[in-house]
C-alpha cells in the first residue's frame, strides 16, 4: 500500500502520513496542483484518509482511520479529528478542539479548547436540496470557545453555541443556546447552567473544575 500525494502539497516537519492516503487531492473542477495544501509539523495522518488542496492544517494535527477533509478549512493547531469523520467545505475550527468519530460538520466555525462527541451532525441548509442561495443563507453553525456537545446532537444551520455551555446526548439543537448553559432534548431547551452541574461520583466540587475549563466555572 502507498499513498497518493499531489503536488502543491506543503509539509511541516515530522508529519506521518499512514497508507493507503489520498493528500492534496483537486478539489471538482481544479488542476492537480492548482490550490496548496499546507499541514503543519509533527502531524499523524492515519490510514484511508483523504485531504483536498484548498486547505491549511495546523502542528499537531491527528487524524482517526478514513476521514475526509475538503477544500477552503482551515484548521489550527493541537486538532484532532476522529475516524470516519468528514469536514466538508468551508469549516474554521481553533486550536486545541477535538470532533470524534463519524461526525460531520460543513460551513461551521468552531472556537478554541472545544470537544464535539462522536456522530454529531452540523446541518447547513435549511431547505435541502438545490437552493442555489444556500451559500449565502444561514450556513453553518458557531461553535464557541470551551463548548462541548454530547453524542449523536444535531445542530441546525445558523445556530450560535455559547462560550462555555454543553449540548446533552442526542440533542436537536434549533435555536441558539446561551453561554455557561446546559441544553437537552428535542427540540434542546435549557435545563440548568453549567455551574449547576454535579460530579456524580463526588471527586470535584462539581464537573469542569480541571484544566482548561476551571477558569469558566469558577464562582
């Protein structure tokens, strides 16, 4: 097994990418080569991935098995991604964010220290299929910075998640949700704040007392 990487592929030092990837791929309609790809250093690609040329990567990039990146993200530093997760076009995600396997996000912008659990979906369009004004409409969600969002959530297009807040398991989420709260259910509706929220088993005063949270959900 091999990998396929193409030209105008830029890589920072230390990068690992495990075959069989596809890297720098042409986005439809460009030229081999025609857009960069750029990928900071000491990243690990892992098999069965492919990443389209349009993108930029940040260091300390990690990636599960069989992901699919697209062309124009733009992806900071310490990410990762997990297997079978698919980034479509025009996603912004800040350093030290993790999305877990078999999620997929299009058009979102996420903040910084964000943890997004496994099978979450960002919705982008709010009358699929073929509105040739969808680009230009409410696109993709905001993600804010220390968020996190449970398994299997979705997040309807244009919708504002708070600074700080949590999105429980298997939430629709169709209106914005404030900072520092905790939504659940279908459709999500505040059930508390987030410094409401108890250790079940009683080794903290409450949860997101630890690094890098304990600032937010300090009294």
């Amino acid at each position: 097994m091999i990998n396929l990487i193409y030209l105008n592929v830029i890589l920072g030092d230390g990068v690992l990418i495990e075959p069989p990837s596809i890297i720098g791929k042409p986005p439809r309609g460009a030229q081999p080569g025609e857009f960069p790809l750029k990928i900071g250093s000491r990243c690990q690609i892992r098999p069965f991935s492919t990443i389209y040329a349009g993108t930029e990567i940040g260091d300390n990039f990690q990636t599960g098995q069989g992901i699919s990146i697209r062309e124009d993200n733009i992806i900071g530093n310490n990410v990762s991604i997990g297997t079978n997760s698919v980034l479509e076009f025009g996603n912004r995600i800040g350093d030290n964010s993790r999305i877990h396997s078999n999620c997929f996000l299009e058009m979102v912008t996420i903040g910084e220290f964000v943890v997004i659990g496994p099978h979450v979906v960002f919705t982008d369009d709010p009358h699929p299929m073929g509105c040739p004004k969808y680009k230009e409409c409410k696109k993709g969600a905001i993600v804010e910075d220390f968020a996190r969002i449970g398994a299997n959530a979705t997040i309807l297009p244009g919708i504002r998640i708070g600074r700080n807040s949590l999105v429980g398991a298997g939430s629709v989420v169709t209106k914005d949700v404030p900072e520092n709260s905790v939504v659940a259910g279908n459709p999500a509706k505040v059930i508390k704040m987030v410094d409401q929220l108890t250790c079940v088993k009683g080794f903290f005063e409450r949860p997101y007392m630890w690094p890098p949270y304990e600032k937010n959900n300090s009294k």
